[in-house]
C-alpha cells in the first residue's frame, strides 16, 4: 500500500512518516512538504491513501485535496490539522477522517485502520445504476433512489446528466451553478459539489479544466431516448420491431424533461425534447395506423 503524507513542517512531517512505518512494514510512504511537488508525485504514482496538513502556504490541504483527487478518484484522504472547526463541509465531502495536532499514535492508527477499510470497500459486484431525467430528475443504486443531503450537487449532477458525454469547462459550471460566490470560494464549492457526486458512485471525469459525466453502466433514458432519435427519425417507414422499440422509449420518456424541477438553465432543453417527443410520437402513431 502507498501513502502520501503531505506537511510542511519538516519536524511533523518527520513524526508523522516514523508513526506511518510503525503502522504497518509493508507501506511505502512517501513524505513530501511542498504541495505542489504533492501535485506531481500523485501524476506518478498510484497512492491508496493521503495524509494531508491543511495549513500551508500557497496552497492549503483542502484544495489540495481537491486536485490529487482529480487525478487520483479512489484515494483515501485524512486531514491533519491543529484545527477542529476547519472546513467541516469539506471534510464530509472529501476526508475518511481528519486528526488533530499534536498526533497521539492511538489516534493516528484509528484513522489509517478507518482509511485502510475504506480501501477494501470496493464491491465485487456488479451496482445497477439508474437515471431517471423525464419527469423528476431521480438517481438510483441498486433500486433504491439516493437522498441527496445537497442540492448543489443534486443540481450539477443533473447538469452534467443533460450534456451526459460532453465536457463542460468548470467556468460554465460554476457560472451556471455557483454565480454568487467569488471565483476562489465557488472554485471550493465546484470541487467539493463533484467529489460529493462521486461518492454516490457516479463517473465524472475531469481534464482539461473540463467535467464531464460518462454514462458508462448506467441504465439512463435520456440516452436511450437520443438513440431513438437518431435511428427513427429519418425513417419513413417502421417495422414491426422498431414500433415495438420506439414503444418501449416512448413509454419511458413520456414525462417532460427534468418536470418537477425549477431549474432555469434546462428550459431550452426541455422545449427541445418536447417537440422531438412530439415528432416521434406522431411517426410511431403513423406506424401502428
């Protein structure tokens, strides 16, 4: 197992790594104290696990945080700080645990036997994935419908939903979802809003300052519904078969889109499916007359 521990205070940092080698013989630790030298070593190694000081200069733990998790999604990430009342909104989105200054051993182990069980929690089985976009916008995990505790991220899930396989630029994003907080805090918001999606297990890929939600496993009806499109709607004629199927997605996106949600920036789009609803719709009426 790698560990990275990130801290800029070399004598911390020292006790820190020592307490990590005590821990278990078979880690590889690798203790850094300059965050972006943190940065490259997270674009040349796979590290499972991450201890990170949050007060540092040029860039803090959390933002830090931030962008080792963009490039490293499954990494398990504890926050050490001298500090308790730290970013508690980050912390439950980004951290397994978080440990205070001055670090007992007891507790440092706690933490890392809490990060070490987060990594063996990926399951074996396949997760059924379902997302729902004509009438409520709704995702669903082996049948059971998520809670979302936030709605920013209830929202740019959606968001990124609706332009499922395109990358959308953070600005877009946070111009469209975050417009009242300065560029630095909605940056803040925007990465811990993701990280959030993530965890309920939806694939977002970040690069080029870009987000973008793959659809990949994930039984969605606005993409069966684009599909039918773009094979019925140039045809003139409809067999049997393709009536049965066009049927089928025209039953399951009867709904208008994103219905019983206010969100502005959808409206176009809503009008847009409507009346390609409509025309496929009156192709399949056609069909069966």
């Amino acid at each position: 197992m790698k560990v990275l521990v990130v801290e800029d205070e070399q004598h911390t940092l020292n006790e820190i790594k020592e307490l990590v080698s005590l821990y278990k013989s078979d880690i590889k630790i690798t203790a850094i104290s300059d965050s972006e030298e943190a940065i490259q070593a997270c674009l040349n190694e796979d590290y499972q696990i991450a201890l990170l000081d949050i007060e540092m200069p040029r860039k803090n733990g959390i933002e830090l945080a931030m962008e080792i998790y963009q490039i490293l999604p499954e990494i398990k990430i504890a926050f050490v700080t001298a500090y308790n009342h730290f970013a508690t909104e980050a912390f439950e989105a980004y951290a397994i645990d978080y440990v205070l200054k001055p670090i007992r051993k007891e507790r440092l182990f706690k933490s890392l036997d809490r990060l070490v069980a987060a990594c063996g929690d990926k399951a074996e089985t396949e997760v059924d994935f379902k997302i729902s976009t004509f009438g409520k916008f709704e995702v669903s995990v082996n049948g059971e419908i998520v809670k979302w505790k936030r709605q920013k991220a209830y929202e740019l899930c959606a968001f990124l939903v609706m332009h499922f396989n395109k990358p959308i630029h953070k600005e877009k994003l946070i111009e469209v979802l975050f417009p009242e907080f300065t560029l630095s805090k909605a940056t803040v918001q925007l990465h811990t809003t993701v990280s959030y999606i993530r965890k309920v297990g939806i694939k977002i890929e970040y690069f080029n300052n870009s987000y973008r939600f793959v659809p990949d496993g994930v039984k969605l009806d606005l993409l069966d519904f684009e599909q039918a499109l773009a094979k019925f709607k140039g045809m003139n004629q409809l067999t049997s078969s393709d009536s049965k199927q066009l049927r089928r997605v025209l039953k399951m996106c009867s709904g208008d889109f994103y219905e019983e949600d206010a969100f502005v920036w959808s409206i176009s789009n809503k009008e847009y499916l409507k009346n390609q609803y409509r025309m496929l719709y009156k192709k399949y009426k056609e069909s069966t007359s």
